[in-house]
C-alpha cells in the first residue's frame, strides 16, 4: 500500500461534495494538496479544514470547459515547484437531464465532453511524462455507471468515452509505477447527483481513493466505490489489487 505522506496530490473539482471528502481523506494520511475549483476562493472552507491535518494546501482554479483555462492552470502548479505524485480527476458535470431525449441538443454532447473527457484527459497527458520520468505516479480518472438512460446521453456518453481512452491509456502503462485506473462514487447526494440520489457522499469513501493507494502494478481498472461499502481503507486496498486488468 503507497504511503501518500509527504507526496503531492492534484484533486480537481475538490472544494465541495465527493472532492472535498477525498482532499480530506488525503490529508488525513499526510498528503499535501493543490485543490482546483472554478474559483480559488471556492476552494478556502476545504483547504482550512485539510491544513488542519498538518498538510500544505494550495489553491488553482480552472474553467475545465476552456482548454486555454487549464492549460494555465496545469503552468501554474508547474511553477510552484512541486512534483505531483497523484492525479485525482475527481470534477464533472451533469450538464441536463433532457425528458425530451429526442430533442437532446448538441451542446449537450460538446461540454459534456470537454469537461468529462478532454480536461481529465489533457491533465493526465501533461503529468504521465513527469510521473515515467521520476519512476512514480498514481492517477484515478471518475467515471460513471449510468446505463440506459438516454436522458443523460451528454454525460453519460462523456463518461464512456473517458472509460475507453483511461483503460487503452493503461494497456501502455501496464506493469509500470504509474498506474491509471477510473472510479465510480455511485449515486450520491452532492451537487451533481441531486437531493434524491440513494447515497450519502461518505459512503464513496473508501472507493474512491484505493486507486491512489494500490500498489500491484495493474492499470484499467474501475474501482467501483459499492465495492469497498464499510472497508477501512488498508482492506479497500487488499481488496482492490485482487482485481484484475482488463487486458
């Protein structure tokens, strides 16, 4: 199991719902934190409460539907001079839930997968080269398990997509210190998944971070968080590297 104490960890989307809960659960085992929001302002309630844990926090903000937005920020944490050993692709949106699915528009398609697929995916670009280079690296791309409903075509068909280029991406980094695998927190209440959802965001936890954790060499794997349901975090682990590639 990887000792995040003392590493640095990219936690996109981390200042509110399931983000905020794995910046947490970072700091909490000693991890340091660069926390991206849209606002770095938005980022200040969760960074307070990370520092807590005796961590460096620092706050990025990015528009992940603008390219040129996080092409600045990946400079910015470029800049501060510190390596980042995990990448948690944890920000998405669900742009709308279209009743009348025939009539779904394409934009719905467009930012959906500008946000869902090509940021996470231009971030994990920028830092696999970094993360071969030191021998090191752990990134963990959020997915969805949303099927059949064509309600939600935009986002479930971006999450898809990131599903597809996450597990070719890792046939490539197979057998090596930097691993790439997805998670799927399931249906939680946050922001994203609406009032009505089944799930409290705690009980993602400890599934969404294993893969930050795991340390058999084995990429492409979803780490689904139903999975790992009232699992300290060290059997998470056990469990999850039983698990094997899809290759």
């Amino acid at each position: 199991m990887v000792d995040v104490k003392g590493r640095w960890a990219l936690v996109t989307g981390g200042a509110r719902g399931i983000g905020r809960l794995v910046c947490l659960a970072l700091a909490e085992r000693g991890c340091n934190l660069v926390i991206q929001s849209r606002k770095k302002e938005h980022a200040d309630a969760v960074k307070a409460e990370a520092e807590k844990f005796g961590v460096e926090c620092v706050a990025v903000e990015a528009e992940l539907s603008d390219l040129e937005s996080v092409e600045k920020m990946l400079k910015e944490i470029d800049s501060l001079g510190h390596d980042i050993d995990i990448v948690m692709n944890n920000a998405g949106m669900q742009i709308a839930y279209r009743t009348e699915y025939l009539a779904t528009p394409a934009d719905d398609y467009t930012t959906s997968f500008l946000i869902n697929t090509v940021a996470p995916m231009m971030i994990v670009y920028h830092y696999v080269p970094l993360m071969q280079k030191k021998g090191f690296g752990r990134i963990v791309n959020t997915t969805s398990g949303i099927a059949l409903e064509p309600e939600q075509a935009g986002y479930s068909a971006s999450k898809a997509a990131l599903n597809k280029v996450t597990i070719d991406l890792g046939s490539k980094l197979q057998g090596s210190d930097v691993m790439i695998n997805l998670t799927d927190p399931g249906w939680c209440r946050t922001d994203l998944g609406g009032p009505n959802a089944p799930n409290a965001p705690e009980s993602a936890l400890p599934g969404v971070i294993v893969g930050a954790f795991v340390d058999d060499r084995k990429s492409g794997r979803i780490f689904g968080a139903g999975l790992f349901y009232d699992m300290s975090l060290e059997e998470a682990v056990k469990q999850a590297e039983k698990m094997c590639s899809p290759y």
